[in-house]
C-alpha cells in the first residue's frame, strides 16, 4: 500500500472556518472552564453489534473474538436459544474498525461467510472486516465519502496523549478520529482572538486516525484560559468537537475546550541534550595511551580477534577470552579527542570507571577512585597501605589516576565535548572495601548491614543475576539503606564538582545508570535532586529496556539509553519477516514511532540516547547479516541460542543498510549514540565480540589486515551526518511528521520542521530499504518551484574542500521526485537555507 499523506497533512486549501468574534470567544470560553473545567471527556459512544452464524448442525459451542477481545477464542459466547440453527449474540463496541472471526467448539476458526469485508489472516484462511460508526455498522468509511464519523471523535483534555506542554511557551494538541474518514481537519484556538490551525495526520493505528497541531503560545495565552475547538472535514462535510460533544452546528454554537496551559505537567531535561551526538566509550578497548599502566599480561592490540592469544582460549576460546586485557586508558580517551571532534561528537559516555579488578569495571572496589589501569599503576595500592581515607569525604584525597580523569574533563570542556560516567549502584565487586571488611570480620564489621546478607554461616549472600563477583547494597521501602545511600551521595558530590567550590565546570556533566530499575525509586528521587542541586544542567539517563515512561517523570531520570526504539528500527530496517517478529512497513513503521513517542513527550524524547548497538548486544553491521533475531537476542556465540550466529564481517550490501540507518538514527527525534569503533564498519556478535579493541588508521597493518582495517566510506559517512545534525536545527529541534509511507517500494519519508521557523530550513528525509532503485514523489511543504538539493552532497564538499557545486530538484505539483538507489537515504533541503555554510 503506498499511503502518501500529501492531502491529510499538507493541504492547506480547505474551508476557512467563520471565526467567532473575540468577545464571543472569551465568554465561550469562560463558560467553558466554569461548566467543564479541564476534566470533560470526549469519549467515543457504545454501539450494540448484532454478530450471527449458522455452523454445522453438530455444533456444541461457537464463540466470537477479534482484536476487541485479544483474539481470545472463548471470549464472547454465542447462542441458539430457539434452536432455529442461528448462533447469535450481541455486544457493545465503540466506533471503530475490528477484525473478527467465530470459533466453533473451541477449535475450528471461521470467518463470517455473509460479510465480504475479510482480511488476510497470515494462516491461509481471512479474518472479517467490521466498521462501527455511531448508527451501527457501517461500510468502511472513506474520505470524500461527504459524511463525517462524528461518534468516532475523541479528545481528552484530562490526557497528556491529548494535549500536553512541550516546551516552555508550546502545546500539542491531539484528535483521534475513525481510520480513513476524513480530508482535512483544523483547530480553533486562541485566549481571547481565536485563530484557525491545520490539524497535521501523524499515524493510524488498527481503528483510527491520529492528528495533532503543534502550539507556540505567547506568555499572556500560557497564563491564561485557553480555549480550542476541532473542526474534522470531509470534504465539504464537517462536524465541530467542543467540550459538549460533537455535532454539525456552527462554531458560535460550541462550546470550546479550555485548559491553563501553564499549569500543563511540563519536566524539562537540560538545554544540551537534544543536541548531543553521542560517543560511547569501553576504555578498555579504545586506546592504549599509557603502556606502563597495563594490567599484565597485555594482549597485543593488533592481535586478529579470533585467534587464540593463551593456551587456555586454544582449549577453551569463551572461557578464556572474558579475561583478555589489552591495556585501553583515559589516557588513550584523551589522545583521541581530536578524532571525536572531527567526527562531529559533543558529547561521551563512559563506561565504568572506578576502580575495580575486571575488564569491564562493573564490579566497583571504589567509587572514589579512578582505576589505576586507566591512569597510574599502583597508585590506590598505596593510597590504602596509608590507610588515611575514611566515610568521611574530607579524608579523600585525590590519586595521580584521579587528576588523569580530572585532566580528560579539562581536555573535553576545553573542546565543547561533555562528558557522562557510567554509575553501578545497584550493586558493589567483592574487591570493595566494605564487602572486604564484611569478609574479613563477618557480623562485626561496620558494614555488615551495607549488603543483602542472607546467613552468616554458612557466608551467603545475595548476587546481582546470581553472579557471586556483584554483591548487592541492601535495600529497605526507601531503596539503598542510609549508609549506603549517604555514600553514594558523597561519591556523586565528589566527581559533579572535584574541588567543592560550588561550581560543577569541572566535574562530569552527568551519569548513566546501570540496572537503576532494581533499585526502588525513593532512592532516585533523593538522588535526582542531589545530582540537581549541584548542576541543574546535568544529564541523567538510565540503562532501561523496556517502554519505562514511569521513570521519566518529574524529579526522576531525564532520558534512558532507546532500545525500545532500536526495537522498531530493527523491525524496519533489519527483518526480513522469516523470524518471530514481523518486518515492519513503512506504514507500520510510522505508527511504532509515534507510539513510542506519545509515551514519552517531546523534551524527553528528544533526548533519548538513540543507540544502534552497546556493550550489552551484537554491533549494527553483524545484526544487518543475522537478521531475524529479536534485539539482543540470541546473539551470544558462547550459548546455544547463538551457535548460528553468522560472526563473519559484513559485506558491502550490509554496510549501506547500516549506512542507511544511520541516516535514520541522525535525523529522528532523539539524540543519537555511536558505540566506539561502529564509525569505522567494526562488527561482531554481542560480549566478547562486541568489544573488540578500537580499529585506529596509525595501528595498520592489524592482523588478517584484510578484514581488519578501518572503514573510510562508514567513518565519512557518520561525519557529514554529524555535520548536518549540528548545521540544521531543524534536525535536532524539528517536529517530525511522516510525508509519504510507500509499503509497496518500501519508502518512508518525513519532514523536520522547526515550530514557527520558515519553511526554507526544514529537512525532509527520504528513505529507501530495499534491493532496487526506485523513483518516488514525495509530498512537500516548500512552495511550488522551490529548488532543493540533497544535504549530503553539500556535506561531501564540505568535508573535501571543495566547492559547493549542487544538482537540484524542483517542487512541481506540490511534490519532490528524486531516485533512490538500493538502501539510500536523501537529506532533502531548499537551496534558501541559512542553516547550511
């Protein structure tokens, strides 16, 4: 199906509502706030469904269900109470469009022989067709059809899905309307002079359409009683939804909505956020800046990752090969600045750390400290042989290993790179020094009560996913016990501001949270204003996996790391269909989109850290070859599930698919995160081969240099993308809104547009995933005769030196028709843009 949104989002040419007088309006919605208040529901009406079937006269039961019952086969009993052979029963829905079928003595499955509306069912057989409107079923409805669903109209004032604050002086104001039933819809709006505001389609799901307009209010209209009315077209057909329902009357007839739009739950994530292009470090495998602080022995980084470096990884490769060590440090973070800045990166997450004995550091010893194999060797051994430091923070001192990392955040401020650690919290190494004490004194240390002690003898205690090497903190109703949590609030004052003169400049600009979801959020709330009250500027972003919007509410966590959104980018980009979860569509594609963002809302969207790949899953380029997988699922060669795992490196087709996603990570909603060494065509399946040393151009030759070798086509790609996020604001500040969703060629493409901004500085992203070149007319906003030009061809010329020199296309018709090669994605921008140099 190919679903250009050209009519339902872009017209402009529809009728131009009678706007009812300023002092009519404000009495309007005067009443309004008075009689309703912000609390009225507009919900949809109930609408009894007569269902029938006549089955086999052996027939003992016979059931409804669909997608109104969670296809649950013993749902909605039928009956045949005069024994005439009709089955039938009744049963409320609300307007709509539904899938059905009958299932007949609790096995056979049909569909409703007398309704010709029917759907693929995906089993060889259908699944029937039903729409509701508010006078009972109905043929499917249709635009231009003259008549609009007005039973079908939904906004909820009392939702933040249907109206809430995105910025500081901006709304979003939603309708849910019947799938497929309208031309055109506008908002009216205003505090005291109403105005009229196209109302732009954003997605469909199984029964409806959505549409949202996007609201930049002045101070005075934040501040006071703001009233709206939704006018939905079909054609020359309309109905008006106020806050006493829906009719047909004229808009002086209706009552408006009316919110106080500065009393909207509004939680703001720091400025920087949304343009951060992040760089995700493990300093172990990044860079060897300093030999002499290598933990020994030092595997030799150019070593072919694959070949056995010990006797044990030649007898027994995934036992051994988690102790390898090839001697990365914050010393090598800091040498690679430049290239991170080349590359266009303002903003790095660290791995762990502080002091700890393993590669990965998440199995702390000391939160104080930074581990000596990042900085100087042996400097905390004799730190603890002084035996000076204490509970007491005024006892800390700071390790030469310290001012390594104190230096780095110089290095990175000084280039407008911000920095954010990794913080383990929920649990502590057994090397700790508190764990160390429990060990050694048992019921009589201090700490005793620090860790989650289940018997004294025998020593039991409790390990995060059972590992013996990660003892927990022992936690009450509040989270972290009080000496525990007092400790961590020590150790993150330390590190947000070094030298306690109150001015965080100095110290990390935030903090990446492991597990946080393990422990109970009273504990975050106390530390998230902590961490606030130090540095209202700081990032707090949280290793969750799931849809947890739960944990970006006020006074909690500003973003989390996106796997929710790499789930849908998979589903898109990645599948081929033939594993358990479907390949998307376009269309599909557009509605997991904004589901997910509707979950979350704009600030904290727009920060989310939008990763293709991590230290905890396979790398982008191995999940292009090994595509029916769920993310971060059997992926693991060590393990069973992961035996097939195809570990070889990618070819040249799967480096453009990776390339076209990236085009994709760059221009979303989100701020998007590079894992170290993806720049550069790196590959491999998820920990260890996830994790293999950085590939570095002044390394070469590495070993098997065929393969191993930094890929200069992925590393310029990333940059002028890069290039592109930080020129266009539109990019990182932009509404999003789907322009054309072609499911038959496998194109989406859509538009990023700054609220208020002129038209000449949006950007419109065409995307292709597919084998063939393909020619597509994508619907546009710029004026008729605008000239455009593919971004990526000014950033080329940038990055060589060259001159600018660009092929254009024209605006005819109200669309762009360009050709898009296999896997290729355009930048599209009007040549009247400012933003580019």
């Amino acid at each position: 199906m190919k679903h250009s949104v050209l009519l339902l989002a872009l017209t402009t040419a529809c009728a131009v509502a009678d706007l009812p007088s300023p002092g009519a309006w404000r009495e309007a919605v005067a009443r309004s706030q008075t009689e309703f208040g912000a609390v009225h529901r507009s919900d949809p009406v109930l609408v009894e469904v007569e269902f029938h079937l006549r089955p086999p006269e052996t027939a003992e039961t016979v059931h409804l269900t669909g997608d109104f019952a969670n296809w649950d086969a013993t749902a909605i009993a039928l009956s045949d109470e005069d024994g005439d052979g009709l089955w039938t029963v009744t049963h409320a829905l609300r307007p709509g469009r539904y899938l059905y079928k009958f299932v007949i003595d609790g096995g056979t499955w049909v569909h409703d022989p007398e309704n010709p509306g029917r759907e693929d069912d995906g089993h060889q057989g259908f699944n029937s067709v039903l729409t509701v409107t508010s006078q009972g079923p109905a043929a499917e409805p249709a635009a231009q059809d003259g008549r609009v669903e007005a039973g079908a109209l939904h906004h909820d004032p009392a939702s933040d899905r249907s109206i809430r604050r995105t910025g500081e002086s901006s709304i979003a104001v939603t309708l849910r309307t019947l799938r497929g039933d309208l031309t055109a819809g506008s908002l009216i709006c205003g505090a005291s002079t109403p105005r009229e505001v196209s109302l732009e389609f954003i997605y469909s799901d199984d029964l409806f359409d959505h549409w949202r307009a996007d609201l930049a209010l002045s101070p005075s209209e934040m501040s006071t009683p703001f009233g709206y009315l939704f006018i939905a077209r079909d054609g020359p057909a309309q109905a008006i939804l106020g806050a006493d329902g829906a009719s047909a009357e004229s808009l002086e007839a209706a009552l408006p909505f009316a919110v106080l739009p500065d009393q909207l739950a509004f939680d703001p994530v720091p400025a920087w956020a949304a343009d951060a292009i992040w760089y995700q470090i493990f300093p172990e495998r990044f860079r060897n800046g300093d030999p002499s602080n290598d933990h020994q022995p030092t595997i030799r980084w150019t070593a072919d990752w694959h070949e056995p470096q010990t006797a044990g990884e030649a007898s027994r490769f995934y036992h051994y090969v988690f102790e390898r060590q090839y001697g990365g440090d914050l010393q090598g973070v800091i040498w690679a600045l430049p290239h991170l800045q080349d590359l266009g990166v303002n903003a790095i997450y660290l791995n762990p750390v502080f002091e700890a004995e393993s590669l990965h550091k998440y199995e702390t010893s000391d939160y104080r400290h930074i581990d000596d194999n990042f900085g100087v060797r042996g400097d905390l051994a004799s730190l603890e042989a002084a035996g000076t430091e204490s509970l007491d923070p005024s006892t800390w001192v700071f390790t030469p290993s310290d001012e390594v990392f104190l230096d780095l955040l110089r290095q990175a401020h000084a280039r407008g790179i911000r920095v954010i650690i990794d913080g383990v919290f929920n649990h502590s190494g057994r090397a700790h020094w508190a764990f160390r004490d429990v060990l050694a004194r048992g019921q009589e240390s201090p700490f005793a009560d620090w860790y989650k002690i289940h018997s004294w003898d025998p020593f039991e205690y409790e390990g995060w996913a059972g590992e013996r090497d990660l003892p927990e903190w022992r936690q009450d109703e509040r989270g972290l016990v009080r000496p525990v949590a007092d400790h961590i609030l020590d150790i993150t004052t330390r590190w947000m501001d070094p030298d306690g003169d109150g001015d965080p400049s100095d110290g990390i600009d935030g903090w990446r949270l492991d597990v946080p979801n393990e422990v109970a959020k009273p504990f975050w709330i106390e530390w998230c204003e902590h961490v606030r009250e130090i540095n209202p500027g700081a990032f707090i972003v949280g290793e969750l996996w799931g849809r947890n919007a739960d944990w970006t509410t006020p006074g909690l966590f500003d973003a989390h790391m996106n796997y929710e959104w790499l789930r849908g980018v998979h589903r898109f980009f990645v599948s081929t269909g033939a594993g358990s979860e479907p390949r998307y569509t376009p269309t599909q594609f557009n509605r997991y989109l904004f589901e997910l963002m509707d979950a979350y809302g704009t600030p904290q969207f727009a920060s989310m850290q939008n990763l293709l790949s991590s230290h905890d899953m396979d790398r982008i380029a191995s999940s292009v070859i090994n595509p029916d997988r769920p993310v971060d699922g059997n992926n693991r060669r060590q393990e069973e599930s992961g035996r097939d795992y195809d570990p070889s490196k990618p070819g040249p087709e799967a480096y453009r698919r990776v390339r076209l996603i990236q085009t994709f990570q760059f221009t979303a909603v989100g701020a998007p995160m590079i894992w170290y060494g993806d720049e550069v065509g790196m590959w491999g399946a998820d920990d260890p081969e996830c994790r293999k040393p950085m590939l570095w151009d002044d390394l070469m030759p590495y070993d098997n240099p065929e393969e191993n070798r930094p890929d200069p086509v992925m590393r310029d790609h990333v940059t002028d993308l890069a290039h592109l996020r930080r020129s266009i604001p539109a990019l990182r500040h932009g509404l999003f809104r789907p322009l054309l969703m072609d499911d038959a060629n496998s194109v989406y493409a859509f538009e990023r547009r700054l609220l208020g901004g002129s038209l000449h500085e949006s950007a419109v992203v065409a995307l292709h995933r597919g084998d063939s070149p393909v020619e597509v007319s994508v619907p546009v906003r710029w004026p008729e005769g605008t000239s455009v030009f593919n971004a990526f061809d000014h950033a080329a010329a940038m990055r060589a030196g060259e001159t600018v020199n660009l092929a254009t296309m024209t605006v005819a018709d109200g669309t762009v028709t360009l050709t898009l090669g296999p896997d290729e994605g355009a930048i599209l921008v009007s040549s009247q843009i400012r933003s580019l140099p």
